[in-house]
C-alpha cells in the first residue's frame, strides 16, 4: 500500500483509497491488531475523503470556553490532588496522635481551641487560663517586655511532652504542662492525678489536696490524711532544726560570756543567776 493513497475520514480515521468514481471516492478502512500488524477493511463507498485528519471549526466564544474548560480541569486535578495530600497527613497526624497524647493537642493549639493549662511544679500542680490563641502572657518583670510565654513541645519520636517557659525567650523556669480545650477538661485531669495520689512524690501531696481545694475537687480521705500527716512531718523536722539551731546558738552566745567576761564585766553580771 502506497503513502499516496492514504487519506481520512470526516472523523479522523485513517483509510487507503482504492479509486476516485463520480459518485463517490472508495475506500477501504485501515486497522491495527493485537499484535501490531496492519488489516484493511472490505470495500466501501463514501461520500469524500480528507488528505489530511480534519478538525471541526469552532466560533471565537467557543474556543475561549473550551480554552477556560482545560484551565478549569487542570486546577481541579491540581486541587484534587493536595487535598489527597492534606488528607494524607491528616491521617499521618492522627495515627501519631494516637500514639502519643502530646501531639494531639497540635491542631487544637493552631487552630485556637486551646483554653487551660495544666502546669506541674515544684510545689504541685495549677490550672492556668489561656489568653486568646492559646498563649500565656506574662507581666513586665526585671525589665523585660511584656509577651506571651514560651510554649515548647519536646522529646523524643515516641515520648513527647508540652512545657512552659516564664519567658518568651526560652529563659527562666521551664514548667511540664497540658494544654485542654476547655476548664472542665483540665479539671477531669487533674481529678484524675489527684484520686491516684499514690503514684505521686510525697512533697507532691500537699500541693495535690491545695489544687483539688482550689478548683472545687474532690478530696480522697487517704490523700487528705497522708497530706496531713506529710505536712506535720515537715513542721516536726523544721521545728527539731529550730530547735537545734537555738541550741547551738545559746551554746556559742556561751562561750563569748565565757571568753570575754575578764575583759568585759556585763558579760560577767548577765551570767549570775
């Protein structure tokens, strides 16, 4: 089959032209099978034939709107696909969330939900309220500016945990907190630290039962009792170092009497009875 008598069809097809007639041009189809090699079709007549595959005339308007339909496609691709990948993160975040309890307050935090903090100190534990946006401010303090304190998330891949700065350069104290979405939430966990009183340090009891009794919780008799008694304990100790402080401090006023009385006669007359 020669080059030349190759031609097309009103619908772009290719064809091999056997004969131009008067009343018609015929023709026979060309096709392609499963194994790459050329067929041709029986003979048929049609009407006219193409030297090369025809494209249909469209008006100015139409072609713009075909030009915005592409643009259009293409964008809604583009979209389709990051939404595919927020929707893979989000499934990402949200498998990590579930691994650690830290993580899960990340979006709450970005998105603004944030509304207490649950801070751990030295003397126990308090519940802090947000500013909007979920920052803690803090007021002018030895010159510095007034800001928002530093909220930190640390670890390692598989323990995280928030902290609080007193500053919002990082510097100062730095305190272990949890940050809820709402005083209810904070208090549930602090209810929750303080009916398992057992598990916490023993300079902790004292600050767990002011906590409790500060934010209207309940009180387990046990903590209440063991925070009396480690409390009472404590004043014991300080009374007993008092005690022995003043009586090494009678002894060395002692010794001065002693030491200067010849030089000194009050000293003598303040020790007779």
């Amino acid at each position: 089959m020669s080059e030349d008598n190759l031609a097309y069809l009103e619908d772009g097809c290719e064809i091999e032209v056997l004969e131009r007639t008067k009343n018609g041009v015929i023709i026979r189809r060309l096709y392609e099978s499963a194994d790459g090699e050329g067929e041709a079709g029986d003979p048929e007549i049609v009407a006219r034939v193409f030297d090369a595959p025809p494209t249909e005339r469209r008006a100015k308007h139409v072609k713009e709107l075909e030009s915005q339909e592409s643009q259009l496609r293409v964008s809604i691709a583009e979209k389709r696909k990051e939404l595919s990948d927020l929707e893979s993160n989000k499934k990402r975040i949200a498998l990590l969330a579930a691994q650690n309890a830290a993580l899960g307050r990340v979006s709450d935090f970005v998105e603004g939900k944030i509304t207490h903090y649950l801070m751990k100190h030295w003397g126990g534990y308090a519940i802090v309220a947000a500013e909007p946006g979920g920052g803690i401010p803090y007021k002018d303090d030895y010159g510095r500016i007034e800001g928002t304190k530093l909220l930190t998330l640390f670890g390692r891949s598989v323990d995280f945990a928030w902290g609080l700065n007193r500053y919002n350069d990082g510097s100062g104290s730095n305190y272990e907190c949890e940050p809820f979405c709402s005083l209810d939430e904070a208090k549930a966990k602090l209810q929750g630290i303080v009916d398992a009183y057992e598990t916490s340090p023993k300079h902790f009891l004292v600050g767990l039962v002011n906590a409790a009794q500060d934010n209207r919780l309940n009180v387990p008799p046990g903590l209440a009792q063991a925070a009396a008694e480690q409390e009472l304990s404590a004043a014991q100790c300080g009374a007993t170092e008092a005690q022995k402080k003043l009586s090494e401090a009678e002894a060395r006023l002692k010794a001065v009497h002693e030491k200067w009385a010849w030089a000194v006669p009050a000293l003598a007359e303040e020790r007779k009875p």
